[in-house]
C-alpha cells in the first residue's frame, strides 16, 4: 500500500458529487432547494437532453453579493448555518454547503448573480471546479446558474444516466415536488425550447389540481388535524381515485420532500381499511413540527430524516389519517370543491369532521338546466319540472319517502322480502336531509339487471353498486359491534350440523370462546361432525355452513388471537361478504331506500372493502352535456 495523503478539493468535491448529483433532477433539485432559500418568488428552469446537455434556473431571489461569489462554489460553504446550534434546528432546505461545490466540479457551470441593492450582477464560470475571475454582468435582482454537459468529463458516471426523457422525467417529477411544497411561487419548465409546465401562484388545492389532476384536487379528502407541536395537513386523494402505482405519492415534512418509513407505514395502515392491496393512493401531505425534532442531517440529498419521536409521529399520523379518511362516507362533496358550480375553491376550513354522520360534510349541488337552442326540447323540460316539483314537496309528503329507520335495515333486507313497517315517528332516526327533504344519495326509483340502484337525487341520476354498498354497511356494523364486544347471535331453531375433518373439529374446540365474541355459537357433535347452533345475527340470512366454515378456516390458519387483532378487519370483511346481498336479488323499493339511509349514515361507505367505488352520480349538467343540451 502507499502512503496516505490528503486528497485534492476537486477529488473530494467530485467523491460528494457521486452522492450528491447522481443524475440530472439531483443537481436540479441542489439549484431549485438554493433559489427558495433565497427567497424567490419566480423560479423559471430550461432543460436541453434532459438536463444533462444544460440545466438553467433562473431565480428573483435575494441574489449573492459579489465578494461571496467564489465562496458560493467552494465546499462547505454556506449562509444558512453558522454553529452546532443551527443544525439542530435546521429551517432551510440546503445548509450542508457542498451542493453547488459538488456540481460545479463534474460540468461546467456559470454563476451569474445580482444582490439586492447592488449596482450590477457579476458572473463567475467554473470549469470542472476551476474557478475563472469574476466579471460583471447584466442581471435583475436574483441569481441565474446555468449547468452544462453534466458528467461529460466523467465517463464512468454519464455511463449510468438513462435516455434524455427518463432524466427528464426525473426533473419534472423533481420540479413537481417542490412546487406542491411551494404553492405560493410561480415555476416554470421548458424542456428543449419547450414550454412543459407553468404554475401560477395559488393554494395547495389549485397546484394540486394543475399539477395532480383535477379529479384528484376535486374527490381528494383535506385533512387539517394537530396535536400539541403536531399538524398534519393537505390533500389525501380518494380512495377510488387510487392508482396502480406509487407515483402520485407526495409527503413532505417541513416543507421537504422524504421518504420515510414510519411515515409510509402509516399511511398504508390508514388506506389498507379503504383501498385495494394491490392499488396505491394518491396524496399529497404536509407533517409540520419543531425543527429540533426531526433530523435533516442524516443523508446527503436530504431525502430521508430521522423524528426524535417516531411512535408518537407514526400514533397522530394514523389516527389523523383515518379518522380524515373515514369520512369518505357516500353521498359527500369532495374537499375544494364548490358545491355550486363545482369548482375548484382555495381550502376552508375542514369539511369532515369524523364521528358525524348525521350532519354530513353534504350539501347539495343544485342542477342548473343549460340554455337550450332548439325548441323540440320544451317537452322533456317541462318533465324535469315535473319530476322535480315533486321533491319540493313537504318531506313527509314524498311519493317515495322510506318508511325504515337505518336500524332496521338489517332486518328488512336479509330477511328475503317481506319487510316489516315501522310504527309512525320512526323518521326521527333518518340521516340529515337537504332542505327539500332529499337525502343525500336520493330516493330509489328502481333496480337495473338485479345488481344496481338507481336513485333521483337532488342533482342528478344515483347509480349504486348494491353488493358493494351492503358489503361495505354490513362489514362497518361488524366492526362496530366487535368494538363495542356487543356481537349478538341468533340462535338456530334447528341446529344444522355438517361434516367437518379433523382440523375443524380441533379448531372449534379450541376456539369457543373467541368463536362466541364473533357471535357463533358452534359445538362438536361427533369427530367428524360440527352443530351450528348460533350465527351473528347480523348475518342471520347467510348461509349458515358456509359462514361457519369460512371462519373456522381463517382461525385455524391464523390463530384467534391473530384473527381478532391484527387481522380482524379481514375476517370481519369475509364475514360481511357471506352476509351481504347478492346481485340477482331482487328489492323492494322500501328495501332500497332504506340501504340507501344506511350508506349515508356509515363511515367509508363510498368505497366497498376491496376499495372500488359503491355508487356514481350523473348530475343533470352531465345529462345535459351528454345528450348536448346548451351547446
Ligand atoms: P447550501 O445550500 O447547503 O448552503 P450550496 O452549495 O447549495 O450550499 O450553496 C452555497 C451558498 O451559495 C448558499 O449558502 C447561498 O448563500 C448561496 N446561494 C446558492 N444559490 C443561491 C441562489 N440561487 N440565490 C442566492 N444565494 C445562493
Ligand atoms: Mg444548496
């Protein structure tokens, strides 16, 4: 071995560069991170090939002064940090003063600057880390570095960059990410003269929607919940908005974007309640805290942090998140949402307050008929009139009005059709009601092919997915009751008994008291033999054997003290799924509505237990637009 020297400040610079600019976006994300440091308001960017010909940002921020304009380009050189004491409460997004060191010495990068309230810019060029004299330059306020031939002169680097759009797709995605964090200040993006993407300055509810899509600005959930130095805000995106892959995935803490464990467990329990395992949500959310307790300093680009306090992170994240998303309950108007023209607005205050469903986030989007130009449709006008007039009518006078509490319904639907009235008095337990005493998800009007609901709402036609909605209502009332260890069963007049192996047997045995809390009341007849003798009476019309063997099953292979904590919800949706309604079944309207009253009443009812949807709305503007009405 030879002996040990000090290496070179251009080697060390080009050692960080390798943790630091791994492609293109890392070098763009340095540049962009210093240009909102400094403040600016505007920050405008120009890629050529990717950015890895030339990466452009051009800034108003408060500009360098020229005697730090050297100083800028050297390693461990930085305004935004001065002692220990400082990096512990680190409120910038760059402090470690190696970002434009390190780019500097794999490209040739010119630095052209104006401080505020100096007389000109001055400019200095750096060759792979080579510094030139500076000179003064043309300039307004703010500072403009341009980034050519990224890596050229490093060839076992460039090696590893993709084509020209896959780094620039990382640039995008990296200029997506920090202008979702900063709302309030203009970007603009021109790939290869192009012009990608400009945002204007607004709220996080409109740069979401011009930069995540509308549909997700408008279904999406807006959360605003804290805890002490705790608060969690932002975007959660509906669960049946969700996508099949991660990348509409946004969390940022203090303003930077990470990726961090703790918060990713957290966020997929919350969503696991109300979205397909295979699908992902789309959100983007804001963790704010003290500074002192969380760690930026734990890696060179910044992108994961370390909380002093995780569990206590990880307990206010799930319980904001699912109490937030508990409210995607049927029949409610989605956040930034104005219930009116269906527009999108800036954030008020939160909508949906979990825990109360009977004074629903709902409100009611009234239908506004299109001027038409021909004059054949006054006909099928005048029947929306009619059809609406009579919905203004007194509620209790609604041709339609359901005559079964909520509560009833288990008892109406399951039990084959023949439903029993309520005595008079009984609306008192209906769901809050819009003015016209049309009730969020309308009055049923009929059933499609046996499998869907169509309902008159106050705005438009209601198609419900009946399986999906019941399943989700039965499964919900499952979990209450489990909850509450108030299961009640219902005893079988005949026992019915059917042939079970050895392993059924065994399971019963061992199992009859958590097989009691689940409502079951079973019993061994013979070795090979098992008596059911009691079911959940929430699940009295399902058949029988197979509810029983279904959850004998899922206890035998998991174990019942497993079944009932960590995978009670699954077990609980096997079980809703036995005793739901099946397509094919024919309802009464009764039936209907009264199914209809139960969705609005129960949390996360919008979405059946695999997270598709349970129901769609039509509204007359939709009806309109389609048979192009107005136009
Ligand atoms: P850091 O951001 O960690 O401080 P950098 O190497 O990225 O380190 O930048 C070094 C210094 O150069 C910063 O601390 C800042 O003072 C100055 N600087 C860099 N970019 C800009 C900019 N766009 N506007 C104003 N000052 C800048
Ligand atoms: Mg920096």
């Amino acid at each position: 071995m030879s002996r040990i020297q000090l290496l070179s400040d251009q080697l060390v610079n080009q050692i960080a560069a390798g943790e630091v600019v791994e492609r293109p976006a890392s070098a763009l994300k340095e540049l962009l991170e210093n240009s909102l440091d400094a403040g600016a308001d505007n920050v405008g960017v120009e890629l050529v090939a990717g950015g890895t010909k030339l990466i452009k940002v051009i800034d108003d921020g408060i500009g360098i002064e020229h005697e730090d304009l050297a100083l800028a380009l050297h390693r461990h050189a930085t305004s935004k940090i001065r002692d220990f004491d400082d990096l512990q409460k680190v409120a910038t997004l760059g402090f470690r003063g190696e970002g434009l060191a390190s780019i500097a010495s794999v490209s040739r990068l010119t630095l052209t600057s104006r401080f505020n309230g100096a007389a000109h810019a001055w400019r200095i060029e750096s060759d792979h880390g080579r510094l030139h004299e500076a000179e003064p330059a043309a300039l307004a306020v703010g500072t403009t570095i341009e980034v050519h031939d990224l890596y050229y002169q490093t060839p076992a680097r460039r090696k590893f960059l993709k084509s020209d759009g896959t780094e620039f797709a990382h640039c995008e995605d990296m200029v997506k990410r920090l202008a979702l964090a900063n709302p309030d200040k203009q970007f603009t993006l021109v790939h290869n003269g192009r012009a990608n993407l400009r945002v204007m300055r607004g709220d996080v509810i409109k740069r979401c929607a011009a930069l995540l899509g509308d549909e997700f600005a408008q279904t999406a959930v807006q959360v605003e919940e804290s805890a002490g130095p705790l608060r969690l805000w932002g975007l959660a995106g509906s669960p049946t908005l969700s996508k099949s892959s991660r990348d509409a995935q946004y969390f940022f803490v203090n303003g930077r974007f990470v990726r961090d464990k703790v918060i990713a467990h957290a966020l997929r329990e919350a969503y696991r309640d109300v979205l397909h395992h295979d699908r992902h949500a789309a959100y983007c959310l804001f963790l704010e805290l003290d500074p002192e307790g969380v760690d930026v300093n734990v890696h060179p680009t910044k992108i994961e942090v370390r909380f002093r306090e995780s569990q206590a992170i990880y307990g206010f994240m799930l319980r904001s998140l699912t109490k937030a998303l508990a409210s995607t309950k049927a029949g409610q108007v989605p956040a930034g949402v104005d219930p009116e023209t269906g527009e999108i607005i800036a954030p008020a205050a939160p909508t949906y307050a979990a825990g109360t469903p009977q004074t629903s986030g709902y409100q009611q989007q009234p239908w506004r008929q299109q001027h038409m130009a021909i004059p054949v449709v006054q006909e099928p006008l005048a029947m929306y009139d009619r059809m609406f007039s009579d919905l203004k009518r007194e509620p209790g006078q609604a041709a339609v009005t359901p005559s079964y509490a909520p509560a009833e319904f288990g008892a109406t639907v399951l039990s084959g059709g023949n439903p029993r009235p309520l005595p008079v008095g009984t609306r008192a337990f209906m769901p809050a009601t819009d003015e016209d005493g049309i009730p969020p998800l309308g009055f049923a009007m009929a059933q499609l092919h046996g499998v869907y609901i169509l309902t008159q709402a106050a705005e438009g036609l209601i198609v419900v997915d009946m399986h999906a909605a019941h399943e989700r209502v039965v499964y919900e009332k499952l979990k209450n009751a489990l909850d509450l260890d108030n299961m009640p069963s219902q005893p079988m007049l005949i026992p019915h008994l059917f042939s079970a192996d050895r392993f059924e047997v065994a399971t019963v045995e061992d199992n009859r008291e958590a097989l009691a809390q689940l409502g079951f009341d079973l019993s061994v007849q013979s070795p090979t033999q098992i008596a059911i003798r009691g079911i959940p009476m929430l699940l009295k019309d399902a058949d029988a054997v197979e509810l029983a063997r279904s959850v004998i099953k899922d206890i035998r292979e998991v174990g019942a003290s497993q079944m009932l904590t960590g995978r009670r919800n699954e077990l609980l949706s096997t079980m809703a799924c036995h005793g739901s309604v099946r397509a094919n079944r024919s309802l009464t309207i009764p039936e209907m509505n009264a199914l209809l009253r139960e969705m609005e009443a129960t949390e996360r009812s919008g979405q059946c237990n695999h997270g598709r949807p349970t129901w769609f709305r039509l509204s007359m503007n939709d009806l309109d637009k389609l048979f192009m009405r107005g136009q």
